[in-house]
C-alpha cells in the first residue's frame, strides 16, 4: 500500500485546476514559498462537500418560480408589480443569486492544504480581501492521523486529517480531504526524509 501510494503522488504531475487530490500540481506556486521547496500534494475539501451549498443556490434559483406558483391558491405576490419591475426584481435577484454562487466556489476553490517537501501549509480564506495561512515545518510535525467516519465518508473515501505539531499553531486540520489514509502516510514520509536531511539542506 505505502509504494502505491508513493507512485501515484511521485508519478504525477496534475493539471486539473479543480482537482481536490493534485499531486504535485503544475504550475502552481504560492507566496514565501522558499527556493527548492517544491509542492507535493494540494488538497481541497472533497466536491461531496458542496452538496448543502448547491441545494441552496438551487433553492434559491427556483424561489421566484415556486412564489409564482402561489397564484393557484390565491396569493400573488407579483399583483402589485408591473411587468418592468418584475423584471427588475428577478434581474437583482438573480444577480444575488449568481454572486453567491460564485461567493460558495471561491471558498472552496482558495481554500486549500498543502504538503510541500518543507512545510505543511493552511491557506484559509476568509473573503475576497481576508485570507489567513498558517504552516509548520516538518521537522515540527509530532504527530499524523487520518479519520474517516460514515457510510458517505468511506464510500466516497475523503475524511480529516489531524496533525500536531510544535509550531505556533499546534494542530492542523485538513478537513474532509480525500484519499486521508494515503496524505497522513505521505506526511510521515516527508517528515522521515526531512529529519534525515542536514540543516538547512533542501531536497
């Protein structure tokens, strides 16, 4: 299991800009990152995760056409409008709708983990001008495990993985991540070659 799991994520090189496991992703850098530092995994909560967000937008998508259902019970409550302000009011509404739809994805899309051959890094976004990162190098990495609890989380094989440390930040959470068993073995391994490395060497 542990050579499989080192040939998937040391074989390949991904270029799905959506991926939620993307072993060393092309084309993808991030801020302070360090000379020779390279990406070894980056990860996103699992799409299944989504599912309460899309339910909404649809909810939402649909919510005109189910108060204009109203009218077979007697209630209209377009009656007072014109048909240019109903116009209107669907145009703004559907802008609010589109704005957070796009508002939902970005959360996830900038919301992501990463394994690198340094560090451990949280990149937690907040907002549009709000993000926070947190990160632990390797060598401060105590201890790993990955959670998979439920029928939906180990069908669909993505759960948590809990990691301590003795950064300023003690305890990491890659939340709902898929494939847990094999990102907290691939952690252990970087953190094994790292404490085999002389300071300051990097590899």
């Amino acid at each position: 299991m542990k050579q499989v799991a080192k040939d998937i994520i040391h074989s390949i090189y991904s270029t799905n800009p959506l991926a939620m496991f993307a072993p060393q992703p092309a084309g993808v850098s991030f801020e302070a990152q360090h000379k020779g530092e390279k990406i070894i995994i980056l990860l996103r909560a699992h799409i299944i995760t989504l599912i309460p967000a899309i339910l909404e937008i649809a909810f939402l998508a649909l919510l005109p056409f189910l108060a204009a259902t109203l009218n077979f019970v007697g209630v209209n409550p377009f009656s007072a409008l014109g048909a240019s302000q109903i116009f209107w009011v669907l145009l703004v509404w559907y802008i609010f709708v589109f704005g957070f739809t796009f508002y939902k994805f970005i959360f996830w899309y900038f919301n992501v983990y990463l394994l690198t051959n340094e560090r451990i890094i949280d990149f937690d976004f907040k907002g549009i001008t709000h993000k926070e990162t947190a990160y632990a190098n390797l060598n401060q990495v105590q201890d790993v495990t990955p959670k998979v609890v439920g029928f939906f989380h180990t069908y669909f094989n993505f759960g948590d993985v809990f990691i301590q440390t003795a950064a300023a930040r003690n305890e990491f959470d890659f939340h709902a991540v898929e494939k847990p068993d094999m990102v907290a073995k691939e952690i252990l391994e970087q953190v094994r070659h790292e404490e085999s490395e002389k300071p300051g060497e990097v590899s």
